[in-house]
C-alpha cells in the first residue's frame, strides 16, 4: 500500500495505521491483521478537490487491496495548508 499511495500521490505525509485489533467479531476481520486500515494523506494532490474525489483517488490506488484482503479504510487526505489549520 505504502508504495502505490507514495507513487501515485506524493504525499509530504502519510500514516498507514493497522487497526485490524479493533474489530474482531466483525465482518471482515482478519485475526491474522491487515484488514481494517486508517490513513492519514497529507499531499498537494488533494489541491481543489472534494472530500469524495480524494477518496476516490485513494481507492483507485488501493482497488487490488480493496478487492482481496483489506476490507476497510478509515481516511483523512489534506493538503499542507489544510493539516496547518489542524495543528
């Protein structure tokens, strides 16, 4: 994943927590992990677009995941100018 999103967006930051743990006993879960994701993207390529077209931007990088082992993502994607009006 780490790949495909650094190749794909160029991000000046980006945490890929596993937060499998936390849903055990739900649909989807993998007790092996790698199955419930959060992402946080910070990237210039998210400049202009909407909250669902940067999700679809990240899905589109992630669609083979998405399709077999990962069930879920949590996400955040900002741009620099965005993540600085957070801190």
């Amino acid at each position: 994943m780490r790949k495909k999103l650094e190749d794909g967006l160029a991000p000046s930051r980006l945490d890929i927590i596993d937060e499998s743990h936390r849903h055990a006993g739900h649909a989807g879960h993998n007790p092996q992990g790698e199955s419930h994701f959060r992402l946080e993207i910070v990237s210039e390529a998210f400049a202009g677009k909407s909250r669902v077209e940067r999700h679809r931007m990240v899905n589109a990088l992630l669609a083979e995941e998405l399709a077999g082992r990962v069930h879920a993502l949590a996400l955040t994607t900002l741009t620099r100018d965005e993540e600085g009006r957070r801190l």
